[in-house]
C-alpha cells in the first residue's frame, strides 16, 4: 500500500498487576491509508488502548510492544519524546471519548483551541482566534464568540465534545483517531460532525480511525471495519458488508442491535466462546 499512513504489526499493550501482567492489546495487525477505518467491539475490547498507544499516550507502568509501530514514516516506538510532541497534533489527533477530563479546566476554551494551533504553527494571535472561531463555526457552534471566552465547566457535555473536536482538527492532521466522538451529541449534530470529519478525509487525504460501540453507524460511515475482542482482532471486513460478517461474535453484536425494520420480540443475549480469546489475531494490513 503506498499511501499508507499508519503501519501497525503485532502491537501489544501490558500492564503489570499483583496477579501478573494484563495484555490489554493483544498482538493486533493494521494497516491505515486515506480512508475510514473502524473500530468496533464492547466496552474493554481493546479498541481506545490501541489508540492512545499509536501516539504512544500510554504510561509508566504500562508497556508498547510492536515488531513494526510506524506513522508517516517516522518510527514511534524510537522517537524521542520531542518528536512525539511533534507527531501528536500536526501529524495525528485524538479526540477522547469525555471531554470533561480532556479539557483543561483553568484555560478558557479559546486559549485551548488557539495553543493546539499556535504549538505546531507560527501564526499571530489575531489569526489563531479567527481559526478558532471559523472551526468552532464549522463543529455547529452557535456565538462562537461567546463560546471562546467560556471555560470547560460553563459548557454542556455536548458542546465540550464538539470543542474537542474542533481542538484536535485545527492543526490540520493527516491522521485523526476519533474514540466515541459523537457519543454525546444529539443525532442532527452527529450528522453534522460526521459529515465534517467525512470532507476532511475526502478533502484533505487524511486517515481516520473511527472508534465506536454504534455497528450501524461504523457500517454506514466508515470504509473497512476491525472487530476487536478481548485485545485481539477477530473478524476484519469492508464496512457495507458487515451484515455479512462470519464471525460468530460479530454475529452476536448484531444480533443484539434492534432493528426497526425487522421488528422481534426479544433481542439475542451474545453468547461468548472460551476459544474466541485465545485464538490468533486476523491481520488487517493491505
């Protein structure tokens, strides 16, 4: 794949505990072009740790392990923490799942967004708050003026997601890893944000990796589809063939799903199968 972004073989997150270590992410395989890739599976599947460990966000005493971790050609397990400071932002954002915790809560919402600007681009002051404001607009903020001069805790949960999107996309990434990010907001501005991220990617070339417990959602919006499992990659599909999927957990993910078209009674329990955890992880590189 020659425009690949992200390259990712054999990754593995740990942690020590007193009864031995965890495996949180458990030798997965992934490659990311200029696409939608998805990642979808139940809550402690995996799927925000394989995030924050692609921008090396995970702590001391957690453990990054990979035989191949490489974004835009720069390899992450090697850089310094310089570089990463570099890496993160300019070439690749997160957006976190709960802004509450992701937002600094002494700094106005205006001097966040401008700092995430100014940190990789040399630009005035003056022009770094019309960025602000034109980005804050572009997340269907209204008087975004008023908005910029608040601090975290003045603003809904909703509004604080949508700042925090508008955080991660104004120094203008190639990759954007986004956990949950309309989680919180209504369905019309879901579509809107959405539609934002989707232009970006069209636009711009970027790669996005779309975190997300929504299977509906993941499938309509996204290119290529990851299952993740107990830390592991079980089932790997084109995201409009999903309904299709083999694999009899995904089955059971959608199972559970309601269906306004096809009405039932009672939705399936998923059923989980010993073997699924210790089976071998499904590459997802092209």
């Amino acid at each position: 794949m020659t425009d690949t972004l992200l390259d990712v073989e054999n990754l593995w997150v740990k942690f020590p505990t007193r009864s031995g270590v965890f495996d949180a992410v458990r030798g997965i395989s992934f490659t990311l072009g200029r696409e939608r890739l998805g990642i979808v599976g139940e809550s402690g599947s995996g799927k925000s740790m394989t995030g924050r460990a692609i921008l090396r966000l995970i702590r001391p005493p957690g453990k990054i392990e990979a035989d191949r971790l490489v974004m835009t050609g720069t390899d992450v397990l090697k850089a310094s923490e310089k570089q990463m400071r570099s890496l993160r932002g300019h070439h690749a954002s997160m957006i976190m799942q709960d802004p509450k915790f992701s937002l600094n809560p002494v700094m106005t919402v205006g001097q966040q967004i401008t700092e995430a600007l100014m940190t990789h681009e040399k630009v005035s002051t003056r022009v770094a708050r019309q960025k602000a404001l034109e980005m804050l607009d572009a997340v269907a903020i209204r008087n975004p003026e008023r908005v910029l001069d608040l601090y975290p805790h003045e603003v809904s949960g909703g509004m604080g997601q949508r700042i925090m999107i508008a955080m991660m996309l104004i120094p203008d990434p190639e990759i954007l890893i986004a956990d949950e990010p309309t989680s919180a907001l209504d369905v019309s501005v879901q579509l809107q944000v959405l539609e934002i991220m989707n232009k970006l990617v069209s636009d711009r070339g970027m790669g996005l990796i779309f975190i997300s417990h929504d299977l509906n959602l993941v499938s309509n919006f996204c290119d290529r589809i990851v299952i993740m499992y107990a830390g592991r990659i079980v089932e790997v599909c084109e995201a409009g063939r999903l309904h299709e999927a083999q694999h009899p957990y995904t089955r059971g993910l959608l199972n559970a799903v309601p269906n306004l078209q096809s009405p039932r009674d009672r939705l399936e329990v998923l059923k989980r199968d010993p073997a699924w955890r210790e089976a071998p992880s499904v590459s997802a590189r092209l």
